[in-house]
C-alpha cells in the first residue's frame, strides 16, 4: 500500500447536506427517443431522482409545461439543455466522418451546430469543439462533453484544448459508446473514456467527470431490454443547497457533485490535506477504494467502506474511484494540488 490510507477519519457527512441526484443526457421523441417527454419526465420523478435535463438533438424541449405537471418544488426539477450533434468529415476514418457531440446544460436557445445535416468540413474536430463550446457558453450553458469514443472518433489531441470546467462523459450507459476503449485487429488501442480524463487531468486541465444515462427507450415493454438504452443506469450526484435551477448549474459549473452507476457515497470530505469518504453500504457488497493520480496511477488502495488519503505534495491531483462487487461505480472529482 502506497500513500496515507487510514480506515473512518473525521468526515463531513452528506446526509447533513443536501445533496441531489439527477441525469445530464435524456432524450425523446422530439428527436431520438421512443418516448414523449411527458413519460421521460415520469418516468424519472418516479424512481426518485430530484432533476433530469433534456438534451434533444439540436431542440430544446421546453422544462416548463413539464415543470407545471410533474414538477415537485424541492422534489423534482426539470432543467433546458440540447445535444450538439456535430459531425466532422474525415477521410482517414472507416465511416469517412467523426463525431463531436456535445451537451448544452441550461441554454434557452438552440446552438446551431456547423455544416450542412450537421456535417462540418474544412475544420477539425478538435475546431468544432472550440466553435460549438464558445457558442453554447455564449448562450449560457454549461458544456458536456459526450462519449468519446462512439464510432471511436475522439483523440486525446482533439480535447487538449478544452476550457477548464467542461463537463467529460466517463461513463454514459448507452450499450454502444465504447465506455472502456478498446485495441483494433491493427494494435491500435484507444483509450478507456476515464482514462481520457486522466490525460486532461495530468496536463492541468481542470475538467469534471460525469456518469449519466443517454436514455432512449422508455416503453415499459422493453424494462429488462438491456441491449436498449434505459434510463436509471447513471448519474451524478450534486450537492446544492436547494434543489433549484440557480443552485444545481451553479453547483455543476463548481464541480461540486461526484458521478456514479449505483455506488452512493455517505460521507465525504476534501480539504487542503487530504480527502476522506465513505460508502453507504448495500447488502453485502465489498468495496474497493482507490486513490489515484497523475498519470491515471493508483496512489493507494483500500477494501473498507470507507478511507482516507494524505495529500503527499506530488501526486498532481487526487481523485477516488470507488468499485463494489457487482461492478458498480463511483468516481470523485479530482482535487488539484497546488
């Protein structure tokens, strides 16, 4: 064991906060999805979470007549957001293009993406992200970057250029993103999407890491279709102090959330020393807790629910990867070391 690991150190609890759970990336029959957004909003204020954005490609269906129906003040809250489905004509690429889609979180008008059918030429992929990134924050939204490897189009030397506090997808549970990366029948390997961020990461790039679900399919027919995009597969969890639009985009722009497939955190804590956390336990589930730094390596390990590190001064950043038995996730964001 590496680093400064101690087991239930002095923790600030989250249930004594609030902290909110909601989806980033839905869609519905306003574009892709199977579903109106009267059952998408249904269907996710019924299974307990407190805010979902829907992110329409290249619409902005509007969160207020869903807001009067299925919204609970302090409950459940819808949020305006678009996914930017832009396309870049490449060549060299087995399907002559490559895609750049983005999420606009909290914009009230449309982003427009480049080229005819979304299609840019003439301009790099890593020159579409800095066009539509400028565009969405100029209509005030908070940029997502999404599943980097979907068609394997994304290279780390397309995202180098990323402003600090962009939104990167480390897990989207759409069943055809490619999450984990994968190596070609040439040798050619392109990186797992969480170690895409901790390239950005090593190179100072101040950039927050998000779980969230890509749903599609919502009829309840398909519930245990697990080749369909369903919903409920991940989040983020963010702590505000009201569930209120103002306080959950604010707290999203901060990085104050942590991102998850199924792990919950009940207690979490970072400060200039260090960090501690720990798991709310399910059942009897065993956990694995893992500090890791610069460069993607693993700083120090732990299999309690909960644990600590230590901040030692050349790690770069500090960020934990929680993983319990049956595979289920959590990752922190990263703590930058000054």
């Amino acid at each position: 064991m590496t680093g400064i690991l101690a087991a239930g150190a002095g923790v600030e609890k989250l249930h004594a906060q609030h902290w909110f759970r909601g989806n980033t990336h839905a869609h519905t029959a306003n574009s892709d999805g199977d579903s109106p957004p009267d059952s998408v909003a249904r269907w996710y204020r019924d299974a307990g979470y407190d805010f979902l954005f829907i992110t329409d490609h290249e619409v902005i269906t509007d969160p207020a007549p869903l807001n009067a129906r299925f919204g609970v003040p302090g409950r459940f809250l819808l949020i305006a957001g678009e996914e930017v489905t832009q396309l870049v004509a490449d060549t060299t690429h087995s399907d002559r293009r490559r895609q750049a889609h983005v999420n606009a979180l909290g914009v009230t008008r449309v982003v427009r993406r480049l080229g005819e059918r979304g299609i840019a030429l003439d301009i790099s992929l890593a020159g579409t992200y800095a066009r539509n990134i400028a565009e969405i924050r100029a209509a005030g939204g908070i940029v997502q970057v999404n599943h980097p490897n979907f068609r394997w189009s994304v290279r780390l030397d397309d995202l180098t250029a990323l402003p600090d506090s962009t939104l990167f997808e480390i897990w989207n549970a759409h069943t055809g993103v490619n999450n984990l990366g994968g190596v070609d029948a040439s040798g050619r390997t392109a990186p797992s999407a969480e170690a895409l961020w901790d390239s950005l990461l090593t190179r100072g790039k101040v950039i927050f890491g998000v779980a969230d679900d890509d749903s599609h399919s919502f009829r309840p027919g398909d519930a245990d279709s697990y080749a369909l995009t369903r919903p409920g597969r991940a989040w983020i969890m963010v702590r505000a102090d009201t569930l209120t639009e103002t306080a959950i985009l604010g707290a999203i722009r901060r990085g104050d959330f942590y991102a998850s497939t199924g792990v919950t955190l009940s207690e979490l804590q970072v400060t200039d020393s260090g960090i501690t956390l720990a798991v709310l336990p399910v059942y009897d589930s065993r956990y694995t807790i893992e500090f890791i730094g610069s460069g993607g390596r693993v700083l120090a390990t732990g299999h309690d629910r909960s644990a600590s590190y230590t901040y030692r001064g050349d790690e770069g950043y500090v960020r934990v990867r929680v993983t319990d038995s049956n595979g289920r996730k959590a990752w922190t964001q990263a703590a930058r070391l000054r």
